[in-house]
C-alpha cells in the first residue's frame, strides 16, 4: 500500500477542506432537499451525556485508554511554538469548526502511529492558543485497507481526491481534546467559532434535533470574521468589532447559553440570523456546504451526488505556476520540495481572501467598494510579501530576480482581467 506522500498533498492536505462554490452548491442542494437532513454532511448527532466532553465516557475502554496514551504522548506539543519546533508547520489559518492545522511532513510520509499524528489543531481560546486536536493522514486507494486506529463506530476516515494522484485520495481523521458538538472523532467542531469568540457554548444536548443544530451551526460559523491574514504565522488579523446591535444580539446568546434556556437561545440565534447581511449570509452558507462536503468519505460523496473532482480548475492553476517556475528557474529538485508547499500556501491564501470577498481570482473586483479593495489589496501583498520572504531562504540572486519576474508577469495579467478594477490598484 502506498503511503508516500507528496510534499503539496501534505503541506495543502487541509486546502482541501475548503472546496470553491461548485462543491458548495451541491452540498447546500442536497442539503435542502426534502427528507434529508439539513446539517448531514458536518456530522451526526451523539449522546450529549457521554460522547460530548472527555473523557467521552460512551467510548469502548480501549478506546478512551488510547487517548489518554495520545494525550500524554504529546504533551510536550502543546503550544504552537512547541509544535514548529518538533518540525509542525502552520498552514491556513484559522479554518472554521478546526482550528489551525500545524502539518508535519516527515510524520506524513511515514503511516498512521496512533501515538504520532501528521497534524496538530490549534485554536485560540481566552486569548491564547490551545491544543484542542489532531490528526492523521495518509495517502492510498478510495477503499483503503487501512485500518481504523479506534474502536468506535464514530471514528472513520474522511478523504480528499484531488490532493492524490489518480486513483487514489487523501485519508484523514480528527481526534478532539475538548468538548466537541458532534463527538470526539467528528470532522467539525462547532464549538471552537463560540470558544473563540467568547461566547458561551448552546448545550449539546440540542444538536439533536435537526433545526437547532443547523441554528447552532450557522450562528458558528456567523461568528466567524472574514478572513484577514497576516504575515509570518497565517493567523487572521484583527477583525473589525461587531456594531453595538450586534454585539446585543451576541449576549443575549451568550445568556441564554449560560442559563440553558433553549427557547430564549432559539430566539436570540432566529434574531441574530436575521440580522446577517448578504454577504454574511452567503458566506456562512459557503462555509457550512463547503467544510460539510469535505468532511465525508468519496463514497459518501458519490452517493449524495456531489462531484469529486471540483477543485481540479483552481489546482491546475496552481500546477501550472509550478511547472512554470520549476522551467525558468531550472530548480533542483530539493528546491522544488521546498518551495512547493510555500507556494501553495501562498496561493490558498489568496483564494480564500477572494473567496471570502466574493470573488473568483483575478476579476469582478469592480463589484467591491473602494475600502474594501483596499483591504483586499493590503491583504494580497501582505501574503506576498511573507511569501517573497520565505522564497529569498531558498532561491540564489539570479534564481530570485527571475522569480520576481515571473510574479510582476502575473501581476500585469491579473490587472488586465480585473480591467482597472483590481486590488492592486
């Protein structure tokens, strides 16, 4: 069986839980179709009396005695600091329901060790940021033989194709530390937009029935602010403070959560919803179908009718700069190992501030306000720019001259289809 990954399927593994808007139709579709469940890509409901919290006391005792042994194992990870310097690296950051991914290459490439996960979650909590899981990954056939590393029946591997070679997926599974909303094993964890906002969690108890979880669901990812990178680590900037009416809204959840008063909590979430602009609305919608939709197995994908292969226009582009740069820079091949996982970072990144400006690359940025393009605009270079940074450590003078050549080539070519309209500008 292989299990050698590449270094882009690695480093980009987690680009794949943000898939572009064709994937997120498909699963906002299916979703809504009539008799099916509104929130059944992001996870089932599990008992909020003993699969909601640690110790996850509804698991078989193997299972909970391993996750003590990972726990202890890993201790020595517990900060970001501590995991970048045990060769973790930071990629995406903050996604919504996960945390920031911190993805160890050579873990990668070597199996799943239960005691050893490829990736870390981190998330910011109370100001800081908490170890609240992990994750392992590994590349082989759809219907792979590895085995499940858990007892459970809630424990099974999610998959993403288009970061593998043909025929064959990328195979991942979470293991949470903290409470979660949908169990210990769950692909999402709808708690972490409150935790990091600090608003107090609904009671878990809720999430089984079909219309409060998918109340509970938007409210999380409504919590979470556009995304503002800034340089070095991948972390959003500081997001702009909610208006006064808004933050009403907030704490009158917040109450309600506290007091586990479900019918004023529904209340407070059915104003707070209603009060989302349009942008907001299509961007917590994108947010739920997309993540949702990367959360399953291909199997479960082709039997809700959603393509696998939505991502392969955005990861051509992606191809095609590389190979671009590997043919003009004439870079070795330890080069190209290097600079590839920056590269698609960098370029993630830039997708995911259009995305979540709502655009697709390179055009229609004349739809935007003035400030906004700006934003935009500050956004882009400032991702440039650490790219540009980490690109210095691993390309000669002549290599970075023709780089930088390369990168105002591709400048003056998004320019021109934004038609004036750019962020650059």
């Amino acid at each position: 069986m292989s299990r050698i990954m590449s270094v882009l399927s690695v480093t980009v593994a987690v680009t794949a839980l943000i898939a572009p808007r064709s994937a997120l139709a498909q699963a906002q579709d299916h979703a809504h179709e009539p008799g099916t469940e509104a929130h059944s890509h992001v996870g089932a409901a599990v008992s909020c009396e003993t699969l909601a919290t640690p110790p996850w006391a509804g698991l078989p005792d193997m299972d909970r005695l391993k996750m003590t042994a990972l726990r202890q194992e890993i201790t020595a990870l517990s900060t970001p600091e501590l995991a970048i310097a045990a060769g973790f690296r930071p990629a995406l950051g903050d996604i919504p329901g996960m945390g920031v991914h911190y993805v160890n290459l050579a873990r990668s490439r070597d199996g799943v060790d239960i005691n050893a996960p490829d990736h870390l979650m981190f998330a910011e909590m109370d100001g800081t940021d908490k170890l609240v899981g992990a994750a392992y990954a590994f590349v082989d056939v759809p219907n792979t033989d590895e085995p499940i590393p858990f007892e459970s029946d809630l424990a099974t591997w999610h998959d993403h194709p288009r970061f593998a070679p043909d025929g064959q997926t990328l195979h991942m599974l979470h293991i949470w530390f903290i409470p979660s909303s949908n169990g210990p094993f769950a692909g999402l964890n709808f708690w972490l937009p409150y935790r990091t906002a600090g608003v107090a969690i609904p009671s878990s108890c809720w999430m089984a029935d079909d219309a409060d979880a998918l109340r509970i669901q938007t409210v999380s990812f409504a919590l979470v602010p556009p995304r503002r990178f800034g340089l070095q680590t991948g972390r959003q900037a500081e997001a702009e403070a909610p208006s006064p009416e808004r933050m009403e809204m907030i704490a009158a959840l917040d109450a309600a959560a506290i007091a586990v008063d479900h019918d004023a909590w529904v209340a407070a979430a059915d104003v707070f919803i209603a009060d989302l602009s349009d942008s907001e609305r299509t961007r917590v919608q994108g947010r739920l179908g997309n993540l949702g939709a990367n959360q399953m197995s291909s199997a479960e994908r082709d039997a809700a009718g959603i393509a696998q292969d939505a991502n392969d226009d955005r990861l051509g582009d992606f191809e095609e700069r590389i190979e671009e740069f590997q043919t003009r820079l004439n870079l070795t091949d330890d080069q190209l190992d290097d600079m590839r996982p920056v590269m698609a970072e960098s370029f993630e990144k830039i997708l995911l501030a259009l995305d979540d400006a709502g655009l697709e690359q390179g055009g229609g940025r004349e739809s935007l306000s003035r400030r906004d393009r700006i934003r935009l605009g500050r956004q882009i270079r400032d991702i440039q720019e650490e790219t540009d940074k980490e690109i210095r450590e691993i390309l000669d003078g002549d290599e970075m001259e023709e780089y930088e050549k390369i990168q105002e080539e591709r400048r003056e070519q998004l320019r021109a289809r934004s038609q004036g309209g750019g962020a650059d500008q």
